[in-house]
C-alpha cells in the first residue's frame, strides 16, 4: 500500500502519462481538491503523488509534491499514506500520514510499531511543491496516528481529526486536536471522539465483536446543517465505510453511530467535495483482494446532502458523467463496408444515413471490403476504428478472379494479411491506413493465413495503445494475438505476442474483447469454436489488459447453435454491462443480448427486435461493437449524414 514519494533524495520520477482514464489509476485513499482559482481538479492519496484534471475523467500525472526534511523524524524516505489537500484561508495545506520504519516506538502483541505520525505541510500552489512548517512534531512522537483531515468547527477553530492507531491499544479511535490559526502546529491536548468498539456494523472476522481499525475520517454537513463523520473500517474480510452523526452538531459529539455502512462492499476511506457544476460527489477507492494483492482504484459516487442525511447516489464510471447516447458500428456481408447507428437508451438503434454505409469498403481496403469493424475512445479523447481487410465475395462481385487472394488450401478460409486503421476527434473526418502483418515482420509472419477481428485498448501498464486480433500461421489452428500501435495509428510498433492459450490445444480461438472491470480485473470475452462455437470468458486477475488470463469454464452466450464476435459494452449510469454478439448460426441472422452486474451471472435479453433491443432501419448488421458518446456527437453524427 505505502510507496516512497519524497523529492529530498534524488528520487527517480514515475513515468508520467497524461489522459489517463481515472480507472487506470492504482491509488488507495483518494482526495480530490476541486480548486475554482484554476478550474482544476487535483487528486492525491496513498503513496505521495498527485494528478491532475479537468473533468474528473482523464488526468495526468503522477507529479511528486511533497518535499519533507531528511533531517526530522521522518527521516530520508518517509512513507506517505493517505494525502488529502486542503484549501484554507488563501493557502494549501497538505495533510499526511508519514511512517519511518527504521524508528520503533514500541511493541503491542507482537507487534512492532513504527513512528507514524500525520503532519502537515503547506504551499501557496495547489499543484505544490508542499513543504514543512515550523513545527516538526505536530503529534506526540510516542503514539501511532494517521489519516489526519481538517475541519473548522463552529467556535471558528481549526482542527486536526485523525485516527489512534489500532495496533498500540488493539481498538482505535477517532481523535480530535485543535490547530493553530495557521496550521503550523497543535495547541492543547487530544480528545477522543469515539473508539471503534463503538461501530455497531464492522466485525473481526468470525466472530462478533466489533473490528478493530478506525481509518479514514472526514466531516461534512447535511443540507439542514447537521454535522456527520464518515469513516471505515471492516467486515470481517471487507473493507466497508460508515457514518456517524454528533447530536451536538459539534465536534464535541456524542457521536452516534448509522447502524448500516453508507458505502457497497469494498468501497472505502471515503470524502466529499463538490465539482465544477455544483454537484456533491464521494471519493473513494475500490479495494479488490486478488490472492492477498490489493488492488485499489479510485471511484466516484454521487451524494445527496440536501436532507439531514448524506444518500448515496450512483457510481460515475470514467467517461460516463458526460454521455448520454450509445454508437453502434458494425458491417454487412452484401456491401462489406462499415454502418454506423446512435441510440439514446441503450435499447433501440437507428442507423444514420437512411440505413446505408457511411464509408464504403473498397474505398479503404486493399481486397475492397472490410469486415469485423471495433470502435475505442483512446485516452487522448479520440476514436480508433480498426477493421479487417477482407471480402469474402470478391470473386462473385468481380474484383478479383479466384476465390481468396491466395490458395486456400495453403492459407483456409478467408485468408488475408491486412487490416484498415482509422482515427477521428469526431466520427465524421477520419484518417486512414492500411497496414499488413506479414510485410511489418517478414520472418516470423510472412505466411499467416489471416489476420481478422482487430479491436483496440489502451494498455495503462504500457501507456501505449494496444491492438489485439486473430491470427494463424498458414492453415493452422487461430489464435489470439496481440501488439503495440504508434500514437497517430498508422502501424504497428512491436512484434505481435501471443495474448492467450485456450486449455485444448486442438481449439481454434477468436475474436477476443477486452474490458477493465471496476474492479480492477480484466475481462476478456472470446469465441471457442467447440461444437458449436460460442462464447467464453477470461479473466486477468492483475488488470493487466495483457494478462495472463484465467480460462473461465462458463459459457456466455445463450444460444443453441454456433455465435461469434463478441462485445462488451456498459449501460450508461447502471452497473449493468451488455454482452452482443453475431449469430451467423440462424437465419435471418441476428444478433444476441445477454446482461450482467457481476460478470457471474448473466440474463438473456434475446435477439433485435425480438426482445428488449429493437433496430429501427436495418436489418442482418454483422460483427459490431457498441461504446458510449456524448449526446453532443450523437446530435452532430446524425445532423451531418441527414446533409449527406
């Protein structure tokens, strides 16, 4: 949890990256400072770093803020756990936890415990450098304390509330300590607020008293000027947040306990801040335990304080707090050229254009049609489309004289070497080019029988995009692959490697998805053509959109008969995912629907118009991708081919 952030001692710099998607972010213990002087977020937490945004969605970072003195108690590289920033009467104020290992203050129960202590630093920037104050102690050096927040209570007074750690006293508490005017030290003694034992929710794990750990405080008031606490600590296994509320309305208390968490499980160190557009929102982090791994991501909820209680509202998924409509791409076998259709519900979709391609195939590829087209908003705001380079009628239509370019016997069924990359800020203009697999990397796949389905991701781990597809070596068994692309999407910058091995190697895989979970997993759904083909699902435990993946023995689809290309996409504002995909099993073909919250458990939607999901003006649409957009592009993408 705890990393070295201090700028003293010629600390190596984190790679920085900008636009990266708020869930690509690891951070424990998020606090965002919503600074209207800049018009800029600032995000800091667990490990000393801060990033920076302006919509809450993309950030860039991490920049290292925090100068401490080598020379006090902290010593050369201090841990930094749980930052927040703090805005105060025209300056900036860093409130953290540091810890120095290498000094003990004593042993509870086995347990050695080191000098920890919160402290406070200060700037008259938000983006820092944070440096010390005058007084170098702040708390008593013989107790562990952290996750030390700022509250002006109503006698005018600045104070600091932080937790006891539960490690010296096996019960911690949540403290209160009054600070000097201007924050450059303490005054007079701590008081206890209240103790864990207290919580009526948490639990040790099995049995039933309360747990032990009193983490993460911060104060807010309801719309009726009612003064609440939100706090955490665990159920049993869990990581869970809880609020109390003072009968006084001041620190003084008594506190008295909710007898509910106010958060989901796994969802926790939680504060308030209110954005740009008047609206309160929660940070929190999502805590995920992969094999004794945390995984801990930033997440925002909406709240609700215009009553005498803080309500929960909805998660925000990155990208969601500005979308309002849905883009469908997809082809079709009579025109091998790309459809585009916009929905505002998620449910029904009309093609724009009157239903006719909105680019056509032998515009753009080099066997004059283009299959499997995938849609991705990159990190940079824009959209990749990425397309096979293949028509399976060329010799039909008359565009060229044998079946396939090359001998099928040799190289199977559709056998190609291309794919169709494009790139666009706004789904009207587009660059465009044509790239093949066996030219960029002769010697290990110049005889690839084809190279079909590419989608796009961005990988957070490589700060690159990624392009992934299927691939075989010349009539031999399809697999999954996968390689770098370079900025402008023009072609690939690596040698494509191997993404995932199917437990039976007599199996021919294809068509891979990837999504990034909210919990920090990815997701990988694919087709295994077993009799019949359909489709699975893979999981990276890490996040990593590389993997390894674990082989999932579940199947997904509903369906009797043999389905293909399927794709992952989330209902706006719901923690509901859909998974879509091509039955060419059926006829007329169609496509089909299942629905998820917890990637466990799926229900059928059924097929276009014969279900839920409806499809106004077209009809047999094959292997597409869905993705959120704005209402704005919506609107724009509409008006521009209803001129066209």
């Amino acid at each position: 949890m705890a990393c070295t952030a201090s700028m003293a001692q010629n600390k190596k710099h984190p790679t920085f990256r900008t636009a990266i998607p708020r869930d690509s972010i690891r951070l424990s213990d998020p606090c965002i400072l919503a600074d209207d002087e800049t018009r800029t977020y600032y995000m800091t937490g667990t490990g000393g770093l801060l990033w920076k945004s302006k919509d809450l969605d993309r950030w860039d970072g991490p920049y290292i803020v925090a100068e401490t003195d080598p020379d006090s108690w902290m010593g050369h590289k201090p841990q930094i756990w749980a930052a927040e920033l703090h805005k105060y009467k025209g300056k900036y104020y860093y409130f953290a936890t540091f810890t120095n290992d290498s000094i003990l203050i004593g042993n509870y129960r086995g347990n050695d415990i080191p000098r920890r202590a919160c402290h406070v630093l200060e700037s008259d920037r938000p983006e820092g450098p944070y440096r010390p104050m005058k007084d170098k102690v702040y708390l008593p050096a013989n107790v562990p304390t952290l996750d030390g927040t700022l509250w002006e209570d109503t006698d005018g007074k600045p104070y600091m509330i932080y937790c006891g750690e539960w490690l010296q006293n096996w019960n911690g508490t949540i403290e209160k300590i009054a600070l000097k005017t201007d924050l450059s030290g303490t005054t007079g003694k701590s008081e206890v607020l209240f103790r864990a034992s207290d919580s009526p929710w948490s639990r040790e794990t099995g049995t039933d008293k309360p747990n032990r750990v009193t983490d993460g405080p911060w104060l807010f008031r309801t719309g009726t000027g009612r003064l609440g606490m939100l706090w955490t600590s665990w159920i049993e296994d869990v990581y869970t947040q809880g609020v109390a509320y003072s009968e006084s309305g001041t620190l003084e208390g008594p506190w008295i306990q909710e007898t509910e968490p106010i958060t989901p499980p796994n969802y926790g160190h939680g504060m308030l801040f209110k954005d740009f557009n008047g609206r309160w929102l929660m940070s929190v982090h999502s805590h995920n335990n992969d094999n004794g791994r945390y995984i801990r991501i930033p997440q925002l909820f909406e709240v609700d304080l215009s009553g005498d209680k803080l309500k929960l509202g909805r998660r925000l998924c990155t990208s969601e707090q500005n979308m309002g409509a849905y883009l469908f791409v997809f082809f079709s076998d009579p025109t091998h050229s790309l459809f585009m259709a916009t929905s505002r519900d998620g449910y029904t979709f009309t093609a724009v254009n009157d239903g006719q391609p909105i680019i056509s195939g032998d515009t753009i590829a080099e066997q004059r049609g283009i299959r499997d087209p995938h849609i991705y908003r990159g990190p940079d705001g824009a959209f990749y489309l990425a397309m096979t380079d293949l028509h399976i009628f060329a010799q039909r239509e008359g565009i060229r004289e044998t079946e396939w370019e090359r001998d099928g016997k040799q190289y199977g069924w559709g056998n190609n070497r291309g794919l169709v990359l494009m790139k666009s800020h706004d789904l009207i203009h587009w660059t465009h080019s044509n790239i093949r697999v066996d030219k960029a990397y002769p010697d290990k796949f110049g005889d690839i029988g084809c190279a079909w389905a590419p989608e796009t991701i961005y990988d957070p781990q490589a700060g690159k995009m990624m392009i992934y597809f299927t691939m075989r070596h010349g009539n031999g068994r399809s697999t999954l692959y996968y390689a770098y692309t370079d900025n402008d999407f023009t072609q690939l910058t690596s040698e494509p490697k191997q993404l995932f091995e199917y437990p039976d190697p007599k199996i021919q895989i294809l068509d891979a998805d990837i999504s990034l979970l909210p919990d920090g997993r990815a997701c990988m759904m694919y087709v295994a053509q077993e009799n019949p083909g359909g489709i699975r699902m893979a999981i990276s435990n890490n996040g990593n959109v590389t993997g390894p993946y674990r082989y999932i023995d579940k199947w997904i689809d509903f369906e009797p008969g043999a389905c293909e290309a399927p794709n992952v996409w989330k209902r706006i504002g719901e923690d509901k995912w859909v998974v879509m995909y091509d039955i060419f099993s059926i006829q007329p073909h169609n496509f089909g629907f299942c629905e998820t919250s917890d990637f466990k458990h799926f229900t059928n939607l059924g097929h276009f118009n014969e279900g839920a999901m409806k499809a106004v003006n077209f009809i047999s649409p094959k292997h597409g991708t869905v993705i959120q957009i704005t209402p704005a592009e919506a609107d724009a993408l509409e008006a521009y081919w209803k001129q066209h």
